[in-house]
C-alpha cells in the first residue's frame, strides 16, 4: 500500500513540474512574441518616416503627407538624386578659391584648358535619379503594406491603417514649421484569440497613461513638443 502511494505522490509531483514547466513556456513563447510584434511595428513605422522625410524634402512648400492614398502613390512612382562623386579637392585648390560646386560648374563647361588649368582633370559630380523604393526599401518592399500596422489582422482578419497626422505648427519662436505624427495604440496589434493579449494590451496601456505616455508606438509629434519624428521608443 506504502509503495501504491509513493507511486501516486510521484506521478502526482512529476505531473506538478511538467504543468509549471508548460506554464513558464508557456509565457515566455508569448512575451517573446510580444516582442515581435512590437520589433515588426517598429520596423513599419521606420518606413514610414523615411518615405515622409523623403516627401517633405522634395515638397518643402507642403511639408509632410497626411493622406495614404497620396503617399503610397508619391512611393511607388518618386524618384531621387543620387550624386556619384570622383576626385576631391586638395587644400590648395581650396585655397584658391574652389570649392565643389565652382569646381563642378567648370567641368561642366567642358573647357580642357580650364579643367586643366584649375587640376580638375579627374574631378566629376554626376547627379542620378533612382527609384526612392529601390534607394531607401530594396526591391522587397511592398508600398501597399505602408500604412498597415503589422498583427493588426491577427484576431478578426482586418488590416488596421496607422493613424497620420500632418499639419504645420507655429513654433515659440514664431516660426512655422511642418509636422507629423504617425502611431498604432498597443490594442491595434497585440490582439490574439485569448484574453493574454487583451490583458497585455490594457496593461501596457495603463502604465503609459500613468507616464503621461502615448498608449503605443509611435513616430513623431503633430504638437509644440515636436521631437524631428524621433520614435517614443528610442
């Protein structure tokens, strides 16, 4: 009877081990996923500020995009200047006065005497455009997929788009500026099947509203506490 009962309490322990071995498995494979999740919507939301710095630089007059439809479109079909540099310039030269673009309107005049005369014989600065998704995403990238928050589909199925704001702001200094704002709430891609995601999502939440925090991940600032579209990670 002694021997069925240590058998029974030793099943019993080995079943204990095994059910808390499975439980910390169990939430280490789900913060491990979390993280992910949070890796991949960073990594989007990179994109996203550099397809919106590129916009801005090439529309100074209107600043950032605040419309998908019209962002994705300037993606697929923009184009950047590339500048492929040969030779430098000595001190000398410099110190007669070259500088790059005095040196570079002299080679374009295609003058040999003054090309020679100023050493400028291997001097060249040819501009290029490239496409901007070749230049700044690789030949992977998917411009549909820019506003989509990444997991975002994991429960029901539903992309959900980040939410973009872009506006011009006058600064305390009284300058006017644009800005831009770009983010998905933790609710719009921890979101799973079991409540450990919803439970995950509202603790995050909480703890950034408690901080004062944006409740997410996000680029940028559309406000006076504009921060150049610095991620609330970094």
């Amino acid at each position: 009877m002694r021997k069925l009962i240590n058998v029974v309490l030793g099943i019993a322990a080995l079943a204990m081990l095994y059910i808390c071995y499975a439980t910390i498995a169990d939430k280490q494979n789900f913060d491990a996923e979390v993280k992910q999740r949070e890796t991949d919507v960073k990594a989007r939301l990179i994109e996203i500020r550099n397809a919106e710095n590129a916009y801005k630089e090439q529309h100074p007059d209107v600043g950032f995009c605040g419309d998908w439809d019209s962002l994705i479109l300037w993606v697929k079909e923009a184009k950047l200047p590339t500048v492929v540099k040969q030779g430098v310039l000595t001190e000398a030269q410099m110190e007669k006065g070259l500088t790059e673009s005095k040196a570079a309107a002299i080679v374009a005049r295609g003058n040999a005497a003054e090309i020679a005369a100023n050493g400028l014989q291997g001097f060249r600065r040819d501009t290029t455009w490239v496409s901007l998704i070749d230049s700044l995403f690789g030949e992977n990238f998917n411009p549909d997929e820019l506003c989509y928050i990444p997991h975002s589909d994991a429960k029901d199925g539903e992309k959900k788009k980040f939410d973009l704001i872009a506006v011009w702001i006058k600064t305390k200094s009284d300058a006017i500026i644009p800005v831009m704002e770009c983010g998905a709430e933790f609710e719009t891609f921890l979101v799973g099947d079991n409540k450990q995601w919803s439970r995950e999502a509202s603790s995050l939440r909480q703890k950034a509203e408690e901080m004062g925090n944006y409740a997410g991940l996000k680029i940028g600032e559309a406000g006076l506490n504009w921060n150049n579209n610095a991620g609330n990670w970094e």
